[in-house]
C-alpha cells in the first residue's frame, strides 16, 4: 500500500482480523448482510504516521444513525468546557473572533463560545448529532470538512481566529484537504488546534482497541509536524490530555506567525526515546497485542469455569476491536450495558453480543464487569461504587493504567 500522507510504499505490521463497522450495532435482522473489511495496521517510516491499510468508505461510518454523542460523559462535558476556554484565552485575539470546529458533534464543544457570543461555525457530517447541536444554538453546518468547504467558510464569514477539533482529524484520511482547507479559512495569525488519541499513550498502555475503522490514523508530534509541513504550518504547542486513554493537543500556526512553545521541542525528544519513529517498536507492539489478547481470553474463560457472570460496562466503538480481534461474543459476556439509547436493544458489530440500558446492570449485577469504556475510569468508578463494594470484581485489556 502506499502511504496516504507521504506515498512512500508501506505494508501492515500485523492484522486484527475481519472487523465490522465498529459503531455498527445492529439488529438479528441485519446479521446476514454485515459488512466486515481485514485490519491491518501500518506505520511510515518516511513521514511517521501510524495508519490502517483499508478504512471503509465514510458514508458506511458516519451517517444519520451514528451512534455516538459525546455528551453521554459528563466529564467530557467538562473536557470540553476548558478546551474552549483554554482556546479563548489563548488563542483568540481582537474581538471579532470566528472559530470554526471540525466534527462538532453534538454541540458540545462550541456550545461554550455560543454562550459567550463568539462567531462559530460546525461543521458535522452526521445529520443527527448536527441537529443536538442546533437544539443548543450552535451553529452547524452538516458536511465533510476539506479544502473546498474551507474556501467557502471563508467566503461567507471571512477567516477564522481558530480552526478547532476533537477526537476528528484521526478520522479523516485525507489530512492534505484538511491543510489546504486550514490554509483558505484561517486568518494570518490564525490557529489549527485539535486533539486526538495519542500514539504515545497507545504504544505503552497497549491499548490497541484505539484501532478501529474510524481511527485511520493515530498520531504523534512528529508526524503531526511532517503532515502540515508542506502546507506552511509548524507546531507552536504540544499539551498532553488525560481524555480518551490519553490523548494529544497539537496546536498549529503559519511559520513563524507564532512563537514556539518549549513543549513541542520537549515531546519531539521523548517521542525519540520513545522509538515512535522506528519500525521495531511496532513489531514489539504486535507482540504485546497478542499477548493481550491471551490475558483477557485467559481471564474470561476463567470466570466462565468459576460460574461468575461477567457483564460489558460500555458498548464503546474501541470495543469492536477487541471483541472480534479476541474472538469474545455472548458465551463469554452475558451482555454489555450502555447508556447511549441508539446502542440498547441493538447487538454488537460482529460478534453479536446485546447491548442493554444501564438499568440492566444496576439492576442485576454481575460478577464481574469488563469495563470497556476504560477511558472513563474514573467517572465509572465514582459512579459504581456500590458494585464496587459489593465485591464486583473489574476487568480491562489494558494492564498499566
Ligand atoms: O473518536 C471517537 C471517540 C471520541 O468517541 C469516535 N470514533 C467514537 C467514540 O469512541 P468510543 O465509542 O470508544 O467512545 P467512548 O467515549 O469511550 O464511549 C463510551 C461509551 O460508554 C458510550 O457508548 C457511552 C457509554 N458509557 C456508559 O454506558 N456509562 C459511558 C459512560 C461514561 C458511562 O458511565
Ligand atoms: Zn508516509
């Protein structure tokens, strides 16, 4: 395959397997005419991003039933909360500020410059979250971001102080329509800022299940860099974020618009020492999925041979990976319960398992949980409590945490 940032002939270091559409929760009827496409993760070594071979096509992934809203955390509510005001009091200058969002979601994010009267715009393909956002008066515009769509933003309401996303740009394959869309919409000293999975984090925790048909890439700073080279941008600022299992904030700006913040000089140092760039970090990588999956399978069958119960807490996309990648369906975990509504009733992608509302849960406890919104730890376990003291025993994939 060729890589789709740099061309550079490139090929998988390993293969998840078939996988479906991981938010594609489905019901029995739709079972026989699932669509699966093969796994496979590769790394650049030419421009250093990390990237799956095949993505299914968008329209499959993002549609009017996405299933995901971020608002279902009130934790990332927050997140997102200071990510606007961080943007406002360091990135905003002049007071006719307009800031465009990427995959705004369901208003979550811009909701917070609407309350302040800021100029916003969002720009979201899913028709159904796009209308969440409306109801929160924040302007939407239901499309896919590119150059195309950056010209005419631009046209209409002149350049943006901030072009902004969250947990988007790794879902985007075509990261050269987005520097080009960046490049016609912001203003000189304007700023692309976005956050995303971080390829840091995922290579030590192991926490392959960040691979999935919507993540076509995990970044790091340096491939950030190498990305939006060419384009005219530099990274002016790096800022590590606790979100998603553990996340990255790269800020960006035309050379030599802004100054350079030590972090980024900082994190390109320890991504080095890190071995982000280098192939042999992503064979050793290989290996430790694969001995993660024995682990979880090992602790699953083991709890089956014990008579214990054991529930998901969580039907989150990341866990569509791990289900299919492990071979885990309803033999081994009763069901998985969610508090997303579009989720319960449905099944999961691929191996099948129901999908119940939390009251499943709360109201017939399990043994064990095998908690795959493992990125909202901390939030769950403030919340759960009770199971917890009960003697409810936890489980995740991930080992370090
Ligand atoms: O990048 C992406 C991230 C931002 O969100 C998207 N590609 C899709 C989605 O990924 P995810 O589904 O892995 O995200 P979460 O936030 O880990 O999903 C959490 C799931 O768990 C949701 O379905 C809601 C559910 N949940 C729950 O049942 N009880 C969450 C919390 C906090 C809870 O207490
Ligand atoms: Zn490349």
């Amino acid at each position: 395959m060729k890589c789709r940032v740099c061309s550079h002939e490139i090929s998988p270091f390993m293969s998840y397997g078939h996988m479906p559409i991981a938010n594609g929760f489905l019901m029995p009827e739709q079972f026989k005419d699932e669509y699966f496409f093969e796994l496979k993760p590769a790394f650049c070594p030419e421009c250093l991003t990390f990237q799956i071979e095949e993505q299914p096509a968008p329209e499959m992934m993002f549609h009017e039933n996405y299933a995901f809203f971020s608002r279902t955390s009130a934790h990332m509510q927050r997140h997102f909360k200071g990510y606007a005001e961080w943007v406002m009091v360091n990135h905003l200058r002049g007071d006719d500020a307009f800031v465009v969002e990427l995959g705004s979601n369901d208003g979550i994010m811009l909701e917070n410059f609407a309350k302040k009267g800021i100029r916003h715009l969002g720009v979201e393909p899913s028709a159904n979250v796009a209308e969440v956002a409306r109801q929160h008066g924040v302007n939407t515009l239901v499309r896919f971001f590119g150059a195309e769509v950056g010209a005419d933003i631009a046209k209409e309401y002149g350049p943006a102080s901030a072009l902004m996303a969250a947990n988007v740009m790794c879902h985007i394959p075509d990261m050269h329509g987005i520097a080009k869309g960046a490049d016609a919409l912001l203003s000189p000293d304007g700023v692309l800022i976005f956050e995303d999975p971080y390829l840091g984090a995922m290579i030590e925790k192991t926490s392959y299940d960040q691979i999935y048909d919507e993540h076509v890439y995990i970044f790091s700073a340096l491939s950030v860099a190498n990305m939006f080279s060419p384009y005219g941008f530099e990274l002016i600022d790096l800022l590590k974020q606790e979100t998603h299992g553990g996340s990255m904030r790269y800020v960006l700006a035309r050379k030599g618009a802004r100054m350079v913040a030590p972090s980024v000089a900082a994190i390109l140092a320890e991504e080095k020492a890190a071995g982000l760039h280098l192939p042999e970090t992503y064979e050793k990588f290989r290996q430790a999925c694969e001995a993660s999956k024995a682990r979880i399978v090992r602790l699953l069958t083991e709890e089956k041979k014990a008579g214990r119960r054991v529930v998901g807490y969580g039907a989150t996309s990341k866990s569509t990976t791990i289900l299919n990648y492990c071979n885990i369906g309803p033999d081994l975990i009763e069901f998985i319960s969610d508090t997303t509504p579009i989720k319960q009733g449905k099944f999961t992608p691929g191996m099948h398992i129901p999908v119940k509302p939390y009251t499943a849960f709360a109201e017939n406890p399990p043994q064990t949980a095998l908690l795959f919104a493992w990125n909202h730890k901390a939030e769950i376990m403030e919340k759960e409590k009770a199971f917890t003291t009960a003697g409810g025993k936890w489980l995740t994939h991930i080992e370090k945490d």
